[in-house]
C-alpha cells in the first residue's frame, strides 16, 4: 500500500470517527424531560386543548424531548395546587388570582385568549323562560349560582352581589343543578357544550339570553422553583404567537369553533363586573394575546 492509499484510509477512518463522536455528543446532551400533570384522558374538550397547548409550547424545545404523565384521577383546583407546591405535579391549567400567582409561578400567556372571562350559563331544561326575563343586573342577582369553592370566580362573582354556593367538588355541580339546589352554573363560553354533551343522562342545556363578562385569563402554572420550566413554557408559546401556530391551533380547535358558531355573543345581554383579585401584572396591553369577540 503506498501512502496515498495509506493517507486515503487514515482520512476515511477519521471521518469516521469525527461522525461518530459527534452523533454520541448530540445523544448524551439530549434528554427525556418528564412532566407531571392531571388527568386529561376521558376528562374533556378543554382539558384536551388547554394540555395541546403544553405540548405545542414544549416542542419548541429542540434540546429536549418531553414524556407526559397525567395523574391516576382528575384532581380538583386546590389539590392540584398543593401537588405542585410539593412537586408531585409539574405544571397545572387554570384561571389566576393573586392568591393563586403568590402560591406558583404563572406563564401570562392567557390560554384562551380571555374568553374564560366571558361567561354563560348552564341551566336546567325548560329553565330558559325564567332567564329570558332577565335584562338588569339587580334581576340576575335574585337567581343563584354555583362554583367549585376553590375557583376564583367565586370571590369574582359574590364581590358583585351574585349569590354563590360553594362546593369541593366539580361534578357535584352538574348533579346539584339538575336536582334544583341552584339556578345556574356560569362557565367559560369555550366549556358548557362539551360538559353537557359529556354528560348526556342530566336534563341540562346552555343559557341562551345573557352574557357576564370580567377580566379572568388562564395560564399555565409551574412551582415557583421550577423557572427552567417556566421559561420554556413561556418561550415556546411567544414561539407559537409569533409564527401563528397558537391561532392555527386556537381557532382550528373543535371546541373554540363550537362557541363561536353557537354562542351568539354578541347577541346577548351583557353585564361587566369587576374582578377584585386579578393581578396588577396581567398583560392587557399586549394585543397580540386577547380575543376582541366584535371580531369574529
């Protein structure tokens, strides 16, 4: 062999070696990063889409891979809260308060572009005559309504006058409705349809006549330790705005098209109220993050 073939071979094996060092490097930095969350599978339409919203986020992360892990069951507002103040979870979806960003770490990256502060009603069948008759806010506040005792809708709405029974547990409300313990179940407008159709057995239907508005975004929380996981989060969804993924995702979502065929909201009778608890650091002037339901 002369030393042309000899040099030949020496580049080719170090060519070799250079590839294979370097596939190695790109797999030992590269990890499997597991997430912890609640339940999602047979829960629900906005379950499914707030939990499509984290993943669009994290795949934004090119050094990383993600394995989600749902919790056994669907844990109600204020274990979910403790689970990630222990690390048990690693991020939970839900609306804010300023008790609540004190406790975790919040993405302001409002999930559903603020229409969970548009509120309408789940109601019995053959109720809607009773709510047709409603056109001031003093006649709202003779009818009751209902929320799960941890939301930040229940402070929300009994600051205004509305009266409010408090309960631990969120299916207990749609069976507490039905037997008459209460007038009215007051929901995001992206939630009644897929909580009804969810439970076909109970004589319930959406409000059709009124509309309560106040300032209440939904975010995505970590522990407030975790901001490696914070900002990853927040990155990813800038990521998605900025390229209109989270629009495509938004406005192609199943239950989103459903509220804006059917719930007629500009149609209704609207009554603003304030919400005492939202943050002072609520990013309102960013436009790029909130609905203007004149334009649908």
């Amino acid at each position: 062999m002369n030393n042309l073939h000899v040099k030949m071979v020496l580049l080719a094996v170090q060519a070799t070696l250079l590839f294979v060092f370097a596939w190695f490097s790109a797999n030992v930095s590269a990890k499997t990063i597991e997430i912890k969350h609640n339940k999602v599978a047979g829960i629900g339409a906005k379950e499914e889409y707030q939990f499509g919203l984290l993943k669009l986020a994290l795949s934004y992360d090119k050094e990383n891979s993600y394995n989600f892990v749902e919790s056994s069951r669907f844990l109600p507002q204020i274990t979910m809260i403790e689970q990630i103040k222990a690390g048990e979870l690693d991020v939970a979806w839900t609306g804010t308060s300023n008790e609540l960003e004190q406790q975790l770490m919040p993405i302001r990256i409002p999930l559903y572009k603020g229409l969970l502060g548009h509120r309408i009603f789940i109601i019995r069948q053959g109720d809607q005559a009773r709510f047709d008759q409603i056109n001031t806010f003093e006649q709202l506040k003779t009818f009751t309504a209902a929320q799960e005792r941890t939301w930040a809708d229940t402070t929300i709405l009994r600051s205004a006058g509305i009266p409010v029974i408090g309960t631990r547990r969120y299916e207990n409300l749609f069976y507490m409705l039905e037997g008459g313990r209460y007038d009215y179940f007051p929901r995001g407008v992206h939630e009644p349809w897929s909580e009804i159709s969810a439970r076909p057995h109970l004589p319930l239907t959406v409000e059709k006549h009124i509309l309560v508005k106040y300032p209440m975004p939904a975010y995505l929380f970590v522990n407030k330790n975790n901001v490696a996981l914070a900002n990853k989060i927040n990155d990813g969804l800038m990521q998605a705005i900025e390229d209109g993924s989270f629009n495509d995702y938004f406005f192609s979502n199943p239950m989103i098209k459903d509220v804006i065929a059917k719930a007629n909201l500009t149609d209704r009778v609207m009554f603003e109220i304030n919400n005492p608890n939202i943050p002072s650091s609520t990013p309102f002037d960013d436009k790029r993050l909130w609905l203007d339901i004149n334009e649908l």
